[in-house]
C-alpha cells in the first residue's frame, strides 16, 4: 500500500519529510547500488546519518543558507547523500550530467555561483580544474573515487569525499541540534534545486525549484509511479535531469520503494534484470534499445524459437504462443515485474508503443519540463495511436492563449525565463513552449512544440514532430531532425545508426573504407529514401518530408551535438554541419511507399 506524504503543514519541506521517513523506515532498504558485480543496500537509517555527516561537514567548510552546492557524477547514492544533506541545511542541490563537456560545466558553475562541487572521479575533477579560474565562488572540490595519479594528488581547493564525511561524522559527535535546526528551519518558499533545461533547442538555462513544488511531486508520486513499500525502481536517466532527480529522491518519500542505481551505462541491461523493477522511466530512445536488443536477440535464434516469438506477437496469435513466448522475453530483458513504465522528453512512435503492449507491458507518455518542476501530466494506461493526449496532476491550471501555446500555472512551476516564445507571459502563468488543447476533464492534446517553429525559414506553423518520431522508429537511425527551408518543402537531416548500417553493408557486400563513405553508398541512400517513403506514407500530404541529408558521421555521448538524455542539440547541429539544398537527396513525396 502506498505511503501517504501527509499534509503540507505537518510535512512542509523534502527535507523534513526525509527525517521522518529515515527515522519511520530505520533498518529497511533505501538505496541499493551496484558496484563491482555486487548488488549494496544502503538503510535509510544509515542515509540520515549519512547525509547528516554531509551536511555538517559542508557547514564546517563555511557554507551558508542558500548557497549552491553542484555534484558532476554518474548516478550513485553519494549524489543523493551529499544533495539531501545539503538541502537539510538550506543549500541548493545543482547537478550536472558527467557527459557535460568541461566548458558546459564552467559555464553553470560560473552562472549559478557555485561554492562547492562534488566530482565522481578523475575525469570529471580535470573538468573542473581546467575551468575553475572562470568560476569566482568557486571554493570547494570533493572528489569521490580517489584512485590511481589521484593518491599522490595535491591542491588546496581539492578534499576527498572519504575525507568530507569523516569531518561532517567529528563534528556529530556531540550530538547537537545543529542539523535538526536546520531542517526544521526549512520553508516550503526557499530554493532547493538548481535544474538545468536540457538543452535540445539552445543553451541550457537554469531553473530553481523550490520546496512547495517538490512537495506537490510528493503529494503526487503514488498516483505516478503506482508503486507500493518495498517495490523496485531502476534510476536510468542522469540525475541531472529533473524527471530523474524527482522520481530518485523525492518519490521515494511518498511510496516507499527501493531505488535501484545500476553500476554504469556498460551494465545497465544487465542491471535491469536483476533489479526486475515495478517502474521504470526513461526516454524513447532507451524504450528503443530494448526493443532492438530483443529484436537482434530472435534474429539470431533457433528457427522454431523465431517462429514462437513471431506468432506470439501478432495480434492473432494463439493464446499458447503468448503464455510460452512473452514471459521469457520480459524476463530477458527485466521487465517481467514492470507494472508502470513512463516515457520522457518526445513522445513514442506509435508502432514501438504497440510492441510493447502486445509484449504485455504498460507505457504511459509523461509530460513536463524543468521549468514545470519534473513530470507534471500522464497519459492514462497505454498511450493511443497518437499518444499525445494526457491528464494533468492536481493543482495544475492550463490555458492556451490565441496562438494556441499552453500556459501553465501553480506551485510547482519554477522560476526561469520563457522556454517557448517571446511574446511575454501573463502575470502568474508559464510558456510552455508547446501548442496543443485544453480539455473539459483537465486534459490536454498536445499537437507540437513553438520551438521546433523557431526554426523554420518561413515563420510560425505546425510542428514537424510526428515524421522524426516515425523514423527514429528505425532500427537504421539514431536521430531524425526535421527541418523547413521553403515554404513548400520539408527537409530532414538523418542521423546514421553506425552498426545497423554497417552490419547491413557487410550482409549485402558493400564496398566502403569509411563511415562517411559508406553514408555516400548509393545502395544506403536508396535504403533511406525507403525509409522516408515508408514515414510518408503514414504522414498527411502537408507533413510529408520531399528532401534529405544524410550525415556522414555518428554521435557518442561525450560529443556536444547531443543533450544528456542524447537528444540532439538542434541549434548545436545545424551551426556545426551547413545543410545546402543543392546537396539534399529528393524523395516523391507524392509517389509514397505504403509501409509493410
């Protein structure tokens, strides 16, 4: 049963809240993290006196109500250790995502006026130190994993995470009230996360969100996650990112479950079937992964395997093919015990969705932002063919002003600049960004995003989502951008999938010394004009794409093109590689292949 998070004025702040759990819920799991093969529980008795160890200790370095406190790692329970004893004694939690390139993390150490930042390891302590001269507040660097050249390292500004607790733990010896005072002199209006936008249509740009709107995610978290005391999350998404920050460290307050931290991105599959979580939230893209890796799984099964598993997945399959088939493959890749998986960031493509409910799995498209203060809407059960329509959570007002963008207003709202257009909100609402309708029963369709028309040569008109959602389906692309250059016309930018494209030249015995001649392979370009034929066909005349590049080279996740949810950064792109029409691939979108 799920675990109420009691009135506002009896629990007003996370971190009152997380006292009270940590004392309810003693000896009972928190957090479990895996590291060298070995799955480690922390209590959440042993959290409090753990972040209360941190939270001293960054009193005793001189840290004082209100100030920044920035942590550049993986997710692990160091982060959530170090961010509830920093908001207990009235600091403000700011992540940053360890695929951040070191100018991105001077650039918010600097604008949020840091003091101190936590950093996993070596990697990410020579970000810092190469852009810490830019960062005048900077005062502190605490390093968690003090390995290799880092044991005979020696700097003033650098401490060790070991060394961090050890003084926080001397200074609880006593046993004073200090850290109690300062969680009981918390207020629900005081700022507790410094939240970074992702980035995707320009600059990251900060948002802080105070403790009334982390208290509205607490009321809310049951009804979200449908998770019980005891039951399995699995945190995917970087804790930098909002959605992920809220599910891993304020949920938990609410339902009681067990947040799972896998012990890299190499592990993460892995992971996930040990871990055989109840809830699950991740981006499309990740969605995506699974299927595929299920899919090349069958690809190389035996025949009569091949054979089950395509039965079992048609809509006309005999209900023997189901009851022997899909349990093995939701235990083969974790999601066996899933009862609520939620999709982030752009909606899913309508066929990935069917796959996975005909799978026997249940995903819900969340909406929300930074600036609204994580997820904020959810489509009720398995989304429909569009996916795009959602109910909102309580104490959210809607509107849409004449254009048709959404604006949103209620606690939960942060504090940040307008993320869609120019055109000034009114007094007390936010601009969405995106445009869509309002529904009688507190609902909302969202039909686009206002960003996405920013860009387009011919000013304001409907959002080309649906194609890039439609081809990103493909196992052969990673990322479609879908871009206007004429008013009549539709041009998209494709992003190769490296080993799908590769593996699929090598089976066909194509000639190529490098990806980006194999990009230029006559046969790959008519293997993507198919592609597009195939999305045209599914698209309505004024959605239909008539033209395409193809980019000659492939993203990873340390490269500045993509977000850290590896979403491309649009304005990054199209900046760094020029896209001239004479140059682009023609597709008769009249003359559309129907798709099999």
């Amino acid at each position: 049963m799920a675990v109420s998070a009691g009135s506002a004025a009896a629990v007003p702040t996370l971190p009152q809240l997380w006292r009270q759990r940590c004392r309810e819920w003693g000896d009972r799991p928190a957090l479990r993290h895996k590291r060298h093969g070995i799955w480690r529980s922390t209590s959440w008795a042993e959290y409090f006196e753990q972040a209360r160890s941190a939270g001293l200790a960054l009193r005793a370095l001189g840290l004082q109500r209100g100030e920044v406190v920035s942590i550049l790692s993986a997710n692990r329970p160091e982060w959530l250790v170090v961010e509830m004893g920093a908001q207990a004694m009235g600091l403000v939690g700011h992540g940053l995502a360890p695929t951040d390139t070191a100018e991105e993390v001077g650039r918010q150490l600097a604008a949020s006026g840091s003091r101190l930042v936590v950093v996993e390891h070596e990697a990410q302590l020579r970000k810092v130190l190469a852009v810490r001269a830019a960062c005048p507040r900077l005062a502190h660097i605490v390093v968690v994993e003090v390995d290799g050249a880092l044991r005979g390292f020696s700097d003033p500004m650098v401490t060790s995470y070991e060394r961090l607790v050890e003084q926080g733990r001397a200074a609880g010896a006593a046993g004073g009230p200090e850290f109690d005072a300062a969680i009981d002199a918390n207020s629900l209006d005081q700022t507790a996360l410094l939240i970074y936008s992702s980035g995707t249509t320009g600059q990251p740009k900060a948002v802080a969100i105070t403790q009334r709107g982390l208290a509205h995610q607490i009321d809310w978290a049951p009804a979200l996650t449908g998770l019980q005391s005891g039951e399995h999350s699995l945190s995917l998404l970087p804790l930098a990112n909002v959605f992920e920050r809220v599910s891993t460290l304020v949920h938990p307050l609410a339902t009681g479950h067990i947040v799972h931290l896998p012990e890299n991105g190499s592990t993460v599959l892995n992971d996930l079937r040990e871990a055989q979580p109840q809830f699950l939230l991740a981006q499309p893209r990740w969605w995506r992964k699974l299927h595929d890796v299920v899919e090349g799984f069958m690809a190389g099964a035996m025949p009569l395997a091949q054979r089950v598993y395509r039965g079992a997945m048609q809509d006309t399959a005999g209900s023997w093919q189901r009851r022997l088939a899909l349990p093995n493959v939701r235990r083969y890749i974790g999601l066996d015990r899933l009862r609520r998986g939620v999709t982030t960031a752009a909606p899913l493509a309508p066929q990935l969705a069917g796959w996975y409910r005909t799978l026997g799995v249940e995903l819900c498209e969340g909406y929300g932002s930074a600036e609204l203060g994580g997820l904020c809407a959810l489509a009720s059960g398995s989304p429909p063919a569009d996916g795009r329509t959602l109910r909102t959570m309580p104490g959210v007002e809607i509107r849409g002003d004449e254009t048709g963008e959404l604006l949103f207003r209620g606690a939960f709202v942060g504090a940040a600049g307008t993320p869609g257009s120019e055109v000034p909100a009114p007094a007390g609402w936010l601009r969405s960004g995106d445009r869509g309708r309002v529904q009688a029963d507190a609902g909302i369709v969202l039909d686009g995003r206002w960003s996405d028309d920013a860009l387009r040569a011919d000013g304001p008109g409907p959002a080309q989502e649906r194609a890039a959602v439609l081809l990103e389906a493909s196992p052969f692309l990673t990322h479609a951008l879908v871009l206007d250059a004429a008013a009549d016309e539709i041009r998209c930018l494709l992003v190769p999938a490296g080993d799908m494209v590769s593996k699929h030249a090598r089976d066909r015995h194509l000639a190529f010394a490098d990806f980006a001649g194999l990009s230029r392979h006559p046969e790959i370009v008519e293997l993507m004009r198919g592609l597009l034929q195939s999305v045209n066909a599914q698209l309505e005349p004024h959605e239909r794409v008539h033209a395409f590049h193809i980019l000659e080279r492939t993203f990873g996740p340390d490269d500045e093109e993509l977000t850290p949810v590896f979403e491309l950064r649009r304005r990054v792109v199209l900046a760094k590689y020029p896209l001239p029409e004479a140059s682009a691939h023609r597709v008769d979108a009249g003359a559309v292949r129907r798709a099999a």
